[in-house]
C-alpha cells in the first residue's frame, strides 16, 4: 500500500512540475509577444511617418546645398521603408479604398480579394495609423502581426505538446521495459518454486506409501492424500506460469463446483458460500481449469479477508451473452475505496501486514494474458462489499 502512494506521490510531483514549466514558458512567451508586438507598432508607426515624408522630398528647394540634404533625407526614408520585410501592411484613402500594401503574397489574379480579406482581418485586431497628407487629406494604415510573431504565439502550445509526446513516449517505455523486468522476475520465481515443490511432495508421497504399511487410520491417510494432492495442483499452477497454457473447451460449471467445494471444506463457517446459478447447467469456454481455478480461490479468499473474521457471504453468478460470459464473485467484506479500483491489481498492492500482495495481479495476467478476458471491480461499496466481474470469450 505504501508503495502505490509513492509512486502516486512521485507522478504528482512530475506532473506538477510539468505544469509549472509549461505555465513559466506561457508567461514569457506572453511578455516576450508582448514586447515584440510593442516594437513591430513602433516600427509601423515608424513606416508610416517615412511613407508621409516620401511626398514632402519635392517641396525641397533646388539648390546644391539643399539637394544634398534632400539626397541623404531621401536615402533615410527610402532605407525605413525598405527594412519592413515581415509586417503586412495596407494603406486605404478616406473613402476606404486600398491604394498601397506591403508584405501580403498573393497571385496577381486573386489581388483584390485578398487584399478585402486581409483588411477585414486588420480592422479587426489593430486600430489604424492615421497619415494625415496636409490639406484635410488622410489616410490610414492598417497592419497586423509578423509571421514570426504568430509562430511564437503558438510556440508554448507546440512546446506543451511535444512535452506530453516525450513523456508519454518515455512513459510508455519505461512501462514495458518494466513489465518485462517484471515478467522474468515472475517466472524465474514460478518456475523455482514448482522445482523446489517437487521435492517435498515426492517425500510425502513416499512416506503415505510407508503409512499405508502401518495400522494407520485409511481416513487420515486419504487427508494426507489430498493434501499432497493440493501441494501438486500449486506447483502444477506455478510451473505453467510464463507459458502459453493449454485451453481446452471446459464446462465453467464444473470448475466453479469444485473450487468452492474446496474453499467450503477450509474455511470456517461464519463464510457462507452461495452458487447463485444452475450447478447442473453448462457453460463452454476455452479455458485452463487449474489456472482459472486458482483466479477463483484468489478472489473469495481477498473477499474472506475483507471481511475481517466476521460472518459474511460469497456469492457467484455467470451470466451468458451471445459471444461470451460473465463471473460475478460478490462479498460482503468492507469495500473498496474507487481510488483503488485500478492499483488494486497492481503487484505489491496489499492492505494486510502480511503477503506480498501478488494473488490480484497474478488473477489479472492469467484472466487477461492467457485468456484474454478481462477482470475488474464492477462496483463497491464501503462497509457493504464489492463486486469482481470476470469475463471470459465463448
């Protein structure tokens, strides 16, 4: 449990700081914008003063002295207007007629229409510039944002989004690199604890032989006898783990009536255990009994836990649809917060001091990996118990 919250910890500390980044570039970028457009406005207003002085050069004076200062006054206006290479402008006269532009592409052909569509789209962003001409004549300038200035408008957003690519991607390999350290750690551990089993087992099964020699009473020996049996059965579930397990067409049924007759026969009988479907009835379906069983005995005995030593009930339900079925495995244990819905299948996730916490995510690789079903929380409740639905392909 503690585990899960760190990690939980972890990933809202990395999100955090996500936001915080991307929130810090936002805000500069907005006053680096902010400032860029403040220039490109003097600039225009620059522009337009140099575009109004253009037709004052005639009224110079035709002298040496005077062509001199008109030649270099010329050069400066001329140089002003000239440098305005990003800033699409547009110059209308006072009845709104287009007489100039700069900085708009367009073809010859589609002129006009372009250049209405961009005015329409200056006068709504920017106020005009007024070039008053002498003489009661103005006209006005309108002009809008570089094409470098609205790339770095969206550069926060495209930043945003290779951020979420990089760490999705990164997310996404560190999560399969995970799953497959994992993986080989489980079988390593399946496989070593199947071997070590045999052992032990074949011990035992000896010495009933030696039993069976002696006046020992056949009822004990027949207990001893099912145990081993049981012994045989895990290391059989554990020897099959990290290989594709063979599934043969099986009755549901017959599985679900042997398992709970073994959990009825080792559990106390403050623990009701109830068949809520037809235990003569056939259900069909691709399966590995010895594993599927095992997801079963997982499942009542997490319910069996979750009830806390108190009297309580277990009931199982299968309903069928047209392409596959339904197990229901309801108690009523203590419940399960809806936070915990999904960590709860995660390796390590357990509420009790004692356990590794491997029987819900073993249930879920055998359910979804082998038998590629699904297993989840159908609904919960505190203090009123949950609900496991597993389903399974016909």
């Amino acid at each position: 449990m503690d585990l899960y919250l760190k990690k939980r910890r972890w990933k809202i500390l990395l999100l955090f700081t996500a936001i915080l980044i991307g929130l810090g570039s936002l805000l500069y970028t907005q006053w680096l914008t902010g400032n860029m457009a403040e220039e490109e406005r003097k600039k225009v207003e620059l522009w337009a003063e140099a575009t109004k002085r253009m037709g004052m050069t005639e009224n110079i004076p035709d002298s040496p002295e005077f062509n001199t200062i008109s030649t270099r006054y010329y050069t400066l206006i001329y140089m002003i207007l000239t440098q305005n290479t990003t800033i699409p402008i547009i110059i209308v006269n006072s009845q709104g007629e287009i007489i100039d532009d700069a900085n708009i592409d367009y073809n010859p052909g589609r002129k006009e229409a372009i250049l209405e569509r961009e005015l329409v789209k200056m006068k709504k962003r920017v106020d005009p510039i007024v070039l008053e001409l002498g003489e009661g004549q103005e006209q006005y300038l309108y002009y809008r944002e570089s094409y470098l200035l609205r790339n770095l408008r969206f550069f926060p957003v495209v930043q945003m989004l290779v951020m979420v690519l990089f760490i999705g991607i990164a997310y996404y390999a560190f999560s399969a690199s995970r799953k497959a350290e994992q993986n080989q750690v489980w079988v390593g551990m399946s496989k070593e604890t199947a071997h070590q089993l045999g052992t032990p087992i074949s011990a035992l099964m000896a010495w009933i032989e030696i039993l069976k020699l002696k006046d020992i009473d056949e009822n004990l020996i027949q207990e001893f006898e099912k145990d081993i049996q049981r012994l045989e059965k895990i290391t059989e579930r554990f020897s099959k783990i990290g290989s594709a397990p063979e599934l043969l067409l099986t009755n549901v049924v017959d599985v679900l009536n042997n398992t709970l007759l073994y959990l009825k026969s080792r559990f106390s009988n403050k623990v009701q255990f109830e068949s809520a479907y037809d235990e003569n009835s056939v259900f069909e379906v691709p399966l590995n009994a010895a594993l599927f069983s095992w997801v079963i005995e997982n499942l009542c005995k997490n319910a069996i836990d979750a009830m806390e030593n108190r009297h309580g009930k277990i009931a199982v339900s299968i309903t069928e649809k047209e392409d596959h079925l339904r197990i229901d495995i309801s108690d009523t244990g203590k419940g399960i917060p809806k936070s915990q819905f999904k960590t709860i299948f995660q390796p390590g996730y357990s509420t009790k001091k004692r356990g590794w916490g491997l029987g819900l995510s073993l249930a879920k690789r055998i359910i979804e990996l082998y038998h590629k079903g699904k297993i989840f929380i159908k609904q919960s409740e505190i203090d009123k118990g949950t609900t496991f639905r597993i389903v399974l392909n016909k």
